[in-house]
C-alpha cells in the first residue's frame, strides 16, 4: 500500500469536506433556491463519496481480498479487514447509493436529503478517513 497515495487522497477528501461545511447555508430554504451552492454541495459530496471508495480500492489491493465487485462492496470488505467498523461500512454504502443518484440521474435528487447528508453526514467521511490514518 502506497501510504503517500493514501495521504493524498485523505487530503482532498478533507478539503471536499471542508468545501461542503463553509457553503452549507443554515436553512434549508435557502439552499433550495441557490443553483450554485447546489452544484458546490453536490459535487464535493460525489467525490468525498468517490475518494473513499478510490482509498478503499487501494487498500484492498494491497491485501489478499479479492478486488470489490460493486463500490458498496469495498466498504465490506474494509469492514471484514477490521479497518472500518460496521457503523461504518454501513454509512459509506448508503452514501455510495446517494453518489450513485447524483451522477446518473436514477432519480431527481431530493434536496432536502443532500441538505441533510451536508448538515448531520460528515462525521462518517471523517470517521472512515480516522479508520484509514490509522493505517498510514
């Protein structure tokens, strides 16, 4: 495992992260009607969610797991790799399906849920990237 590919990553997801907290308005309302900080929320949750299954990736590839089959799967097989607790993998799944309607468009995104994930949802980003520093 590259530990400065790991680190990397961990920072950019700290700044995807960073971005999302400073743009979060503090209602709702407001971010239903503000195009921009939409598309700044939208896009800085899509890659924390996309940088941790790329970290995952890389960890996994350095073990004896076979590769994941679906991103979903890489946060099980962390949790099966005692890197993540189950808490964990389960936020980091959910948060993959949330990735999966906002870049393909299976769906409308419902506002009122990107504004939740941006408001009470960070502290999982933040306890998966606790989980992969201790690694490093």
């Amino acid at each position: 495992m590259d530990k400065q590919v790991i680190n990397e990553k961990l920072e950019s997801l700290r700044r995807a992260l960073k971005r999302v907290a400073d743009k979060c308005p503090d209602e709702l309302t407001q971010f239903q009607t503000d195009i921009d900080t939409q598309d700044i929320i939208v896009l800085n949750l899509t890659r924390a969610i996309q940088l941790c299954v790329d970290i995952g990736a890389h960890i996994i590839a350095a073990s004896n797991e076979i590769a994941p089959s679906t991103m979903g799967d890489t946060f099980d097989i962390l949790k099966k790799l005692d890197i993540i607790n189950s808490e964990t993998s389960s936020s980091m799944k959910k948060a993959v399906g949330f990735r999966n309607v906002a870049v393909h468009g299976y769906d409308k995104l419902d506002l009122a849920i990107v504004y939740a994930i941006a408001n009470s949802k960070l502290q999982d980003f933040k306890q998966f990237a606790i989980a992969v520093t201790n690694l490093t």
